[in-house]
C-alpha cells in the first residue's frame, strides 16, 4: 500500500513527481487548517508537507497517529521548530555541526529565538546563549534545557510531551517505543 503524503500548501510538479517514483501517493488538496487533523486522520495520512499557510503545531501532532513526517518546504522557521549547533570563538558566535562554519549575531538568533533550540557546543556558547531555548551535552543519556525540557539520548528512558529526543539513523526505534516526543532534533536530515 502506497504512503499518502497530504502538500497542503502546494508542491511542484517535480516533487509530485519524485515523491510518486518512491511509491507516494501525494495529494494536493488545499484542506483549511480547522480541519485539517479531520482529514489526516480519515485519509491516513502520513506525511504533512506545509509552507507557510499551514500551520503544524502541538495539537496537531498530538491529535494524528499516523502521522510520521512533516516537512517544511521554503524559507523561514515560523511554523517549525529547529535545532542548531552554536559554538562561541573569541567572543562570536558561529554555528556548524563539527566545525564552524558561519559567523553569525545575536540579533540573528533573538530574531528566530521562538523557533530555535541552540545546542550550545562550547562553555563560552552556553554562557553567551543562556537567555534562549538552549542546551549542551558531552556524553550524558539525558540533559536539561534552559526552558526545562529535557533533551533525551537514551530511548529505554520515559518520554512523554515533555521530552525532546533525537532522530537516530534508524527509524524504526521510534516505533518500537510508541514515542510522542515534545520535539525531535536530528544529525540525520536525509531521514527528514
């Protein structure tokens, strides 16, 4: 049985096309946001691709089973959450997941800081970024973050909505734990 992938905000002829050579069915209805988790569930959807019109929050997540995926198409992060990696050299900042990469600001982050989760690579990051939604970690199985969730490495632990835990190389770790998570970060963007 093919996946059903709902492009509620459009989606190019190409992508239409890609997705349906990996055995996609993709659906283009335009379902308003009021009922949208209605038709996510009656059609078993599972994949959500949104731009901007569509809005993917909590209790849509919650409220949809079967939903596995949502991706975000375009620029800007108003929507959906996302992680990135800050290190603090010689007083500025840059991200980059091994390495930095690009230099940026604090206006840069305090302009997107509702959507951001700052992994705080370095000491100096973690002193300089203690304002926003940001965490740092070496080898522990779980960690606290500044707004009080907890980002988990370990899955035998409990995870509730509470819980942001991380999207390994293997996905059917997450159904074998029926997990729920508050928010998933990844190192592994092709599985997104």
């Amino acid at each position: 049985m093919k996946k059903k992938v709902l492009a509620n905000d459009g989606i190019s002829k190409a992508g239409i096309d890609l997705l349906e050579s990996k055995n996609y069915e993709v659906i283009t209805d335009n379902i308003e946001q009021e009922k949208l988790i209605e038709y996510i569930n009656e059609n078993n959807i599972s994949c959500l691709l949104v731009r901007s019109a569509t809005k993917a929050k909590k209790n849509l997540i919650d409220s949809c089973k079967n939903l596995k995926l949502i991706g975000r198409g375009g620029v800007g992060m108003d929507n959906i959450d996302v992680e990135i990696d800050v290190r603090s050299i010689n007083g500025e900042l840059w991200l980059g997941h091994d390495e930095p990469q690009y230099k940026i600001e604090h206006k840069w982050i305090q302009k997107r800081r509702k959507n951001l989760w700052i992994h705080c690579k370095n000491l100096q990051a973690a002193k300089e970024c203690w304002e926003y939604q940001a965490f740092c970690h070496s080898s522990d199985p779980y960690v606290y973050t500044s707004t009080g969730k907890i980002w988990l490495h370990d899955l035998s632990l409990k995870i509730d909505d509470d819980v942001i835990i991380p999207l390994m190389d293997d996905p059917d770790l997450y159904l074998l734990h029926n997990v729920k998570p508050y928010g998933v970060c990844t190192d592994y963007p092709s599985l997104v």
